[in-house]
C-alpha cells in the first residue's frame, strides 16, 4: 500500500505541474478579451512556470528510483526512455508542421532547426516548438543519472548535480555548454535529495506532513515577498512539497481526489499539447469578433479543460501503447541478451 501511496502522490505532483503551467500560459486563451475582462488567479498567473522545476524535481526522484535498482541496464533504460518521450512529442511535432505550413505558427522556423529540434539534443537557440528546451534538458538529466549512478552512486550524482548547477550560476548559464552546465540542474537535485532523504531515513507520516506544509508555505512566502529569494531557493522549496507529496498517505483513489491522478497520467500531453490548444483558443475568439467580457474566464477554463480532455486521448492512445511496447521490446532484448549461447545440431 505504501508504494500505491506513492505512486499516487507522484501522480498527484505531476498534475500539479502540468495545471499550473498550463494555467501560466492560459493568458493566450484570453487575448480575444479586454484586460478589465480578465481575472486571473494571481499566484498562478506570477509563478505557475515553477510547474516546470516541478517537473525537473519529479524527474530527479523518479530516475534515482530506477537507476538505483540493482536490476538497472542502460540499454533498456534508454529503448524506455525513448518510447516514452518521443511517440508523442513526434505527433505533437506534426501538428507543429501543420502550423508552419498553414502560416499559423508564431515564429519563423527553419528546416534545419524543425529537423534537429525533432532530435530533443541541445541546442543553442530556441527550438522549433517552445516547450521542447525543457525536455532536452530532461535528456541531459537521464544521460548523467545513467552515467553517474552506476560508478559514484546517487550521493555521487547529487555531487554532480550540484557542481554544474552552481557553475551554470557563476557562469550565468552559458549557450557554450549545450545546457550542462544550467541552474535548472538544481531541480533535478532537488528530486535526488529527496530520493536519498526517503532511502536513509524514512518518512513518518508527521514528518511528510510538515515537509509538505513547510514547503507550501516557503514558496508562498517568495511569491509575497520576492526580495527574500536567493539562488536555489525555489528549488528547496518545491523539494519540500515533493517529499510530502510522494509520502503523504491521502486518499487519492477517492472519488473527490480520482481526477487529480487521472490528470497526473495525461501530464505529458497537457505539457505538450497546452501551448497548441490556447494558442487555437485565442484564434477561435478572434473569428467570433467581440465576444462578451463575462464570458473571459469561461473561455479560459473551457480551453483548459479541452486540453484536459484531448489530453487523456492522447495518453491512451499514443502514450500508453508506446510505453508498453518500449517496456516488451527492452525486456526481451534484455532476457535475449542474458541467454546463454545453445549449439543447435543439424
């Protein structure tokens, strides 16, 4: 049950994340709108990107989950990662194609830099579609776990981690180094000490709970009062609320909370998909002319919820058979690759 618990929690996080970022950028839905029409939710509207540091920190703990097992090889960990970022992300990349062609995308781009961008390598400049800097960085990430845990342990990553993130703010986030060296390594950090932090000590319910209060509060506290932020301390921050997060035993399989985890599922699309579907929200409010002003906020949660619900497609039907077919086809190269050689006679 623990474990469930966790699992959960985790997917609780996710959907946290993906909402709020999508709610940050839910500005475009509105645009059609007077800015006296519009009430955003302030905390969301001034730091939801910091769903995206959530992310990273969700990614830190969850690879350490994986590659610390004694059971990790890095070709299967690699065919996973792969069918899970790149069937989606490649549709996703079509619809982008589509809207280049049709005129309707919001920078010029490239052929060159569509092509490379389909790789999700680093790149020095902006991607042919927005969100994908983050998932490069999410490449680099599983890159040194799978390096780093293996020979220095997960102590050893965290060393690692915290060096290139320290040097990135020195350096002030150099283009040379292809987003090594990046303070956004913090976040993932941040993951990997919460990991290390569940593994050695454990965590009482009390104890989760305080992480998770104490967390919340902190970050409120920033958004109130910016001039006490300092390197990092987000990042602490948003470690807090994930270890609560991920050990916290609420009921989430409850009926009231079902539609967090059940978004915590589809968070990849609605990461993915969002930009693309306001974007398309603000067009279709600019071809009905002057909408009326009550009905802004209306506008901005329908395309949300639209999102929401293309979104689920999309986990079940791209997502959820690529990921299951990267899990059988790693497995049995795995158990093909264990087999001892057999003499076959004639």
């Amino acid at each position: 049950m623990a474990n469930e618990h966790k699992l959960e929690g985790l997917q609780a996080a996710r959907a946290i994340a993906a909402l709020s970022v999508a709610y940050f950028h839910s500005y475009m839905a509105t645009r059609p709108f007077p800015s006296f029409a519009q009430h955003p939710i302030p905390f969301l509207t001034d730091w939801g990107y910091l769903g995206v540091d959530l992310f990273f920190g969700i990614s830190g703990y969850v690879i350490c989950l994986v590659v610390a097992k004694p059971s990790f090889k890095l070709r299967a960990f690699f065919i996973k990662r792969a069918f899970r970022l790149y069937p989606l992300y490649w549709t996703v990349m079509g619809v982008v194609a589509l809207m280049i062609w049709a005129g309707k995308h919001p920078d010029p781009v490239t052929l060159g830099q569509y092509l490379y961008s389909l790789t999700l390598l680093p790149l020095v400049g902006p991607p042919a579609y927005a969100v994908s800097w983050t998932l490069q960085r999410e490449i680099i990430f599983y890159a040194l776990a799978a390096l780093t845990i293996p020979l220095m342990g997960v102590r050893g990553l965290a060393l690692v981690l915290a060096a290139l993130a320290w040097a990135s703010h020195v350096f002030s986030n150099p283009s040379w180094a292809f987003h090594v060296l990046s303070t956004y390594q913090a976040d993932f950090l941040g993951g990997v000490l919460v990991f290390m932090l569940s593994r050695r000590v454990g965590i009482a319910p009390l104890v989760a709970w305080c992480a998770l209060g104490g967390g919340t509060l902190a970050l409120v506290s920033l958004w109130l009062v910016p001039t006490l932020i300092f390197p990092f301390a987000t990042t602490l921050c948003l470690a807090f609320m994930l270890l609560g997060m991920v050990h916290v035993k609420l009921p989430w399989t409850h009926r009231s909370l079902h539609w967090l985890v059940k978004v915590g599922d589809a968070s990849y699309s609605i990461y993915l998909l969002h930009g693309i579907i306001l974007y398309y929200a603000w067009w279709l409010g600019e071809q009905f002319g002057h909408l009326p002003n009550w009905l802004c906020e209306v506008w901005r949660f329908g395309a949300l919820a639209v999102c929401c619900v293309i979104s689920s497609l999309t986990w079940r039907l791209i997502e959820t058979p690529f990921i299951a077919l990267g899990n059988r086809f790693a497995d049995r190269r795995r158990t093909t690759m264990s087999e001892p050689a057999v003499a076959v006679s004639g």
